[in-house]
C-alpha cells in the first residue's frame, strides 16, 4: 500500500496542489483550530486517510516548529493532551516517516477514527 489515501483523494490532493502552489507559508500554520491549546492545536485534515479513517484530524503546535525544536512546555502539554484528549477519543496516532511528510518543516501527528 503506497498511500493510506483513496485514489479519489490522492487526485483531490494533487487539484489542490496544482490550483495553490506554495508561496513557501504553512498551511498547518493558518489552519482554524478545532480545539485550541497554549501551544497546540487540533485541526481537521482536507485530505484525509480515507482508507482507513472515518475521522481524520491532526495536533500541531502553534508555531512553526520540527520535532527536535519542540520546548519542554510544548512536550509537557502535548502529553496531557494525549491523555486527556488523544486517547479518549481516537483509535491511533500516526506519524509520517521523513519519505511520506508532505509538509516536513512543521512538526504533526495525525489522529485516526478507524473504519
């Protein structure tokens, strides 16, 4: 399996791509959350993993940020929001492999409602 995506949403991704080409902003960083944290957020994902999700979000920190640049502040809270919000509420956490990061700047974690 090379994509956790439909084709009908793979094709979808890529309209999107080729309708907005990037002016190098985030587009994690100008998302509206769906819930919001001090260093985190909760957003939904445009083009989910519609093979195997039903419910397809992502947690993002606030700021524009690889994992290794992660402060002490942002660990500790993504760690109560994994507990507390995270594991309550969905099947899996996801993290894409350094190949499959389709934005690599911007450390996220993809959160999954199974089928």
């Amino acid at each position: 399996m090379g994509s956790l995506r439909t084709e009908m949403m793979v094709n979808k991704y890529k309209e999107y791509q080729k309708a907005n080409p990037s002016d190098g902003s985030c587009p994690l960083c100008s998302r509206e959350p769906l819930k919001a944290y001090s260093h985190w957020k909760i957003i939904d994902n445009k083009f989910p993993y519609d093979i195997i999700a039903t419910t397809h979000h992502m947690v993002v920190p606030l700021r524009h940020v690889v994992e290794a640049e992660l402060t002490e502040a942002e660990l500790k809270e993504f760690e109560s929001i994994k507990t507390n919000f995270i594991n309550p509420g969905y099947n899996y956490i996801i993290e894409a492999t350094p190949l499959q990061k389709s934005i690599p700047g911007h450390f996220h974690l993809h959160l999954i409602i199974a089928k």
